[in-house]
C-alpha cells in the first residue's frame, strides 16, 4: 500500500476518450430504478464475510438495492484487489492478483453497493482504509473474503420496489450489477439506484439520472466504479488508465435555470496503488467499465 500520492499537473491535454468494449455496446447508456427511500442504522455483528454481516440487517430494512456506509469499520481477515490492464482481448481492463492484510485494516471511507448475485445477498465495495502501521491504501474489497473483526456501527440507504442484480453484460464481458426495478412500480421515488456504461462522463451521468428522475436536488449515497484514468478540476490527471474510485461527498443542487448540477469529491486509485483524490473535471472522466450511483433525492 501507498501513501496518498500527488497526481500531476500537465496542460494541454486533449479529454479523455472512451475505452473501446469488447462486445457490443448497449443501447441504454445510463440505468436506473426507483422506489421509496428506506433508511437503516445498526450495529453489525463480526462475522466471517462482510457480506454475512450486512445482509440480515438489510433485509430487514426492507432493502433490495442501495448503499452501505463502510467507514469505521474493522475487517480481518481482509482481502481486495486493484485496478489493472486486461491481459487479453476478452475485457478492457482486469484486476490484480488478490492482496492480503494479515492484521486486517480499518476503513477511513468506505461504500458497498448492496444486491444479489445468483440468488444470494451480494456487495460490490470500494473504500480507502490504513493498517494496522497507519499505511493508506485503496481498492476493491473481496466481500466474501473479507470479514467484519469488530461490532461496527453501519448506515445504509435503499428501496424495496428494485434491486440491483449481477447479471452477465455482453458489452464489458464482466457479470456486473444493474438495476431491476418490480415491474412499473419502481420508476418513480426518492431512492434512486442507478449505473452509469462504459464512456457516460461520472459527473454528467449524476446529473442525467435526477433529470430522469425529475429532480434537481439530490444526495450522493454511494458512487463506485472505474474511471479512463481521471482528470481533475484543479488541472491534475492521473495518466494510467484502469482507476477505480469511490465518491466521498456529492451533492445535487439547481444551476441557474433550474437544472441539476453535481459536485462531487472522489478518491481513485490506480494500477500502482497511488491513491489520488479531489473533484473530478466535468466531462473529463469516462467511465471505463461501470459506475454504480445510488442517490436520495431531494
């Protein structure tokens, strides 16, 4: 792991252009699903799987789909990995080898996307944490991998109406969570759970999904995925191309003619561990595989 690391300052760099997919893109760029919004706070107990420890107080929230606030959290054993270059034709980007932290680590910030994979509880997880020694580091926590060491208190947001669910994507060729909303009842609400495909700009994608959903104020719960590097709005930009990142703050307020507009902070980090934080350039930042948002609106 490695500390926070400085990205740098080129000028006249032309944007970031979309990766190209290795299967067919689909027609639909921005998903999502809605339902009323369904808030819960407890305590989780330790248990061998982060999963484990989420998914019954979730379930009795009512919560199909949402997000899951991880900071504070004690994990041991933990596993995770990080972004890294396709070693093949078969995807635009990979993952590392897995990573281990024998004293475990705890998390500085943290979200989890909460659904179903193969008809059981599933979470999609990213987060910045330090050692047991103080060391930062960042990445794609193993969820089944991963356990919960200590009695920590958890905040999650979600709906009933929709769930996300990993389903096979023929464009990316990863099996990836999407939104599925309970036939017509989940298109209206104030929980929205959405994903963004692969070249939708992160900050324009928040955007497009409250005017999906009629809104011009929202709250970014959870914001996780993969980023075509990155560029900041300070003139930073992170060169190597598979990132993953995870929003930290963002919010959703009218611009002067009453339409959404985002500002978000995120921290990424890249194929080398350097972790990089900061606002993200609107427009400047394709999403490289998927981006999952969850948002409440108002």
């Amino acid at each position: 792991m490695e500390q926070e690391a400085a990205g740098r300052r080129p000028s006249g760099h032309p944007p970031r252009q979309p990766v190209r997919q290795p299967g067919p893109a689909a027609r639909v760029r921005v998903e999502s699903a809605a339902g009323r919004l369904r808030t819960a706070r407890f305590l989780a107990a330790p248990g061998p799987t982060l999963v484990g420890a989420m998914a019954g107080p979730l379930a009795a929230a009512g919560i199909r789909g949402g997000a899951v606030d991880l900071a504070g959290l004690r994990l041991r054993p933990f596993a995770y990995v990080m972004p890294a270059p396709s070693p093949d034709a078969h995807h635009a980007a990979y993952y590392s080898e897995t990573f281990r932290v024998a004293d475990g680590v705890t998390v500085e910030q943290g979200t989890a996307t909460f659904g179903s994979r193969d008809g059981a509880p599933f979470l999609h997880a990213h987060a910045l944490w330090r050692d047991a020694a103080g060391r930062a580091g960042a990445g794609h926590i193993l969820p089944l991998d991963t356990g919960l060491a200590a009695p920590g208190t958890v905040s999650a947001w979600g709906v009933a109406e929709a769930g996300m669910r990993a389903l096979p994507d023929p464009e990316t060729n990863f099996t990836l969570f999407h939104p599925v909303p309970d036939g017509d009842a989940a298109t209206e609400g104030d929980g929205v759970l959405g994903r963004l495909r692969p070249g939708v700009d992160l900050v324009e994608g928040i955007e497009a999904l409250c005017r999906r959903h009629g809104a011009a104020r929202a709250t970014v719960r959870s914001g996780i995925g993969s980023l075509v590097g990155a560029a900041f709005e300070d003139g930073r930009r992170v060169e190597t191309v598979p990132t993953e990142f995870l929003v930290r703050h963002g919010r959703v307020a009218p611009d002067g003619r009453g339409a959404p507009r985002a500002a978000i902070e995120i921290v990424l980090v890249d194929e080398a561990g350097g972790i990089h934080a900061g606002r993200p350039l609107r427009g400047g930042n394709p999403v490289l595989i998927c981006a999952e948002i969850v948002l409440t609106l108002g």
